[in-house]
C-alpha cells in the first residue's frame, strides 16, 4: 500500500474499526450472555427444587400415613410412593452432563398424578399451576 493514498488509508480505517467495534461486542456479548444465563439458571433452578421439595415432602407424609396406619395407602399406591421415593432420590443435585434431568422430572409429576387420583386428593390440581415446565 502506498502511504500517500488517502483513499487506501480511509479503508484501512474503517476496516480496523470495524473490526476493533466486532471484537468489543463480541466479548459485551459473551459478558451480558453469562449474566443473563446465570440469572435464568437460578429462577428456574429454584422453580425445579420447589417442586421437587413439594414431591419429596408428599411422598414421606403418605408413606408415614402408611406406617402409622397400615390400611391409610392402598397396596397400589404405596408400591407407586415407592416409585416416586426412588425417582426423586436419583434426581441430581449438581449439573451431570448426560443425566436425563427432565425425563426424571417427567416421569416424578407423571406418577404423582397418578398416586394423587388413587388417593383421592387434589394435590395434582393445586400443584398444577404453580409447576414450571422442563
């Protein structure tokens, strides 16, 4: 490049500042991206652990009404608490890549649902608009 060209020197300018004004979003970006990220991982990690807390303090009410009085839970359902009890005792606690976190979940309201209905109580229905979906 010839230095006395002005029009290659306008170019060149606007090139480095094009590329100086890329680099600065980028990292702006990357910076508000974490922020953002963080925050949106710890309302709905809070969301998750509600409701999980709700199920793990649901589940030990009605096997504790179970063995207090053994005709309180049907068979049927306390097989089903069974199944909740150790699907919740498998959910995570720490991010584990590959750990099937919702499919978990899923499966943990699925059950509930249903034990709810075999009891006959509207735990299911008061739950449902409070839940976050995964």
């Amino acid at each position: 490049m010839d230095g006395s060209d002005p029009l290659a020197q306008v170019v060149d300018i606007e090139e480095e500042f094009e590329d100086r004004g890329y680099l600065q979003g980028l990292e702006a970006g990357k910076a508000i991206g974490a922020v953002e990220g963080r925050e949106m991982g710890c309302e709905s990690g809070f969301g998750i652990g509600k409701d999980l807390g709700f199920y793990q303090g649901w589940v030990q009410q009605w096997l504790l009404a179970s063995d207090m009085h053994a005709d309180a839970v049907p068979e049927r359902a306390l097989k089903k608490l069974h199944e909740i009890k150790a699907l919740l005792d498998d959910v995570p606690t720490e991010n584990v890549e590959g750990a099937h976190f919702a499919d978990r979940i899923k499966k943990v309201q699925q059950r509930f649902k249903v034990v709810s209905a075999m009891l006959g109580t509207n735990a299911a229905a008061e739950l449902s608009g409070n839940t976050l979906s995964y």
